[in-house]
C-alpha cells in the first residue's frame, strides 16, 4: 500500500496525526457503488498532485514554514477494527483523519473517541459527487 503522501515518520509514537482508511461500503444504501475504493485512491492522488519534483528530489506542494507536524499514515483497517484503533489513537493524544468508507462509519469513530476523550471538535469533510 502507497502512504498518503504527507507521512513523514513512520513510528506511530512519535506522530501528531494519524492517517487511518476505512475501505468499507458495507452498510452503504447508495445506488452508486465505489465508496470502499476511496483510501487507495485518495493516497494515490495525493502522490501524484501535492508533491512535485526539482531537482531530482520530491518535495511536497505546501509552505515551508510552520507545517512540519509528524503525521504517520496506519494504513487501511476493517470497520471491527475502529473501536480499538480509535481507542489507541484517542488514548495517545493523537488527532485522526480518517479516509474512506460511506457515510455509516462516521458515527462509529465519533462514538469511539467520544468515550475515551472529554473534548474534541470534529471537522467533517464529505466528498459527495454532484451529478
């Protein structure tokens, strides 16, 4: 699997952000089939579009300064897995950004962090094609 292009460590510990996709669509009651696909395509994009080369060397297409956070990318997970995922990434005071999947897993990942964290704000980005 291709990591989303902003992973700059590997070590889950030493992270502030954690990538985490969801390729489910399994309790999807859309028409429109495909939801499953997104984190494999989101990464994919996001290596060919928010990086560039110069020079012989790949560098990423944002500021120079003041953006260097540590983000680890985990990987894909099945949806049994969000409640101990989310629980590890909520118990080490990590932030999430969770990729993929239908609009079902959004109450599972707010239902698990909201146990193990007093506050927290959601930003929810829904990328919905317009037909």
């Amino acid at each position: 699997m291709k990591k989303i292009c902003w992973a700059n460590t590997d070590n889950f510990d030493e992270s502030e952000f954690v990538i985490v996709g969801i390729p489910d669509e399994s309790q999807s009651h859309a028409l429109r089939k495909g939801t499953e696909e997104a984190p494999s395509k989101i990464r994919h994009v996001s290596n060919l579009r928010d990086s560039y080369e110069r020079d012989g060397k790949t560098s990423l297409g944002r500021p120079f300064q003041g953006t260097e956070k540590k983000v680890h990318d985990m990987g894909n997970i099945r949806r049994d897995k969000i409640e101990t995922t989310y629980h590890k990434i909520s118990t080490s005071s990590k932030i999430p950004i969770s990729i993929g999947g239908d609009h079902s897993i959004t109450s599972q990942i707010i239902n698990s962090m909201g146990k193990h964290m007093k506050k927290y704000l959601w930003y929810i980005l829904m990328l919905i094609p317009i037909l």
